[in-house]
C-alpha cells in the first residue's frame, strides 16, 4: 500500500543522493529532495519532510554550500527515516493485527 511505496521509493531516494553528492552533482539532488519532502508529507512524517525541505532549499538556492554540510543533512534524513520507518511499520502492524482480530 502507500505505507510500502513510501518506504520503498524514499529508500531508494536516499540511495541517489548518496551517490550523487560525493561527486558534487548538486543538480541531481534536488528532485529526490524534493520527492522525499513531499512523499514524508503525504505519509504524516514530519520530521523527514522538514529536514529534506532544508536539503531541497540549500542544493536550489545554495549550490556553492561544501558537499559536507549538504551530506551532513543527508545522514540527518537517513537516521530519520529509520525512525519513521520502524514507526511506520509498528503502526501497519497493529493496524493488521487489529483487522485480523475484528
């Protein structure tokens, strides 16, 4: 379900700026910043939308900011998202053991 895509596409949206920055490819950031942001928003997690909103507006508006501090914020995201992760995947769990029970 959504829950599944999200986790699954924001996995892979990290992954891509993981490999994109070290290589300053700035431009390449900016839309798996952009879809982790509104994906996180989609799903209620905040806290990753926050952050990856920060990271969007830095790599659009800052391209000369060092490849460190944009990385530091991508180790933010990712720290994070395994947070919401475990949250999101306790939640479906209860959710599914709730319906089962019904």
């Amino acid at each position: 379900a959504l829950i599944d895509i999200f986790l699954t596409d924001t996995a892979e949206h990290l992954e891509t700026l993981a490999d994109l920055l070290p290589f300053g490819q700035v431009e390449g950031c900016v839309l798996p910043a952009h879809t982790v942001k509104s994906s996180a928003r989609l799903v209620g997690a905040e806290g990753l939308a926050a952050l990856a909103e920060m990271l969007e507006k830095r790599l659009r508006t800052k391209p000369d900011t060092p490849i460190e501090e944009f990385d530091r914020l991508r180790l933010r995201m990712v720290e994070v998202f395994g947070h919401t992760r475990r949250q999101l995947l306790a939640r479906t769990d209860r959710a599914d053991g709730e319906s089962t029970a019904a």
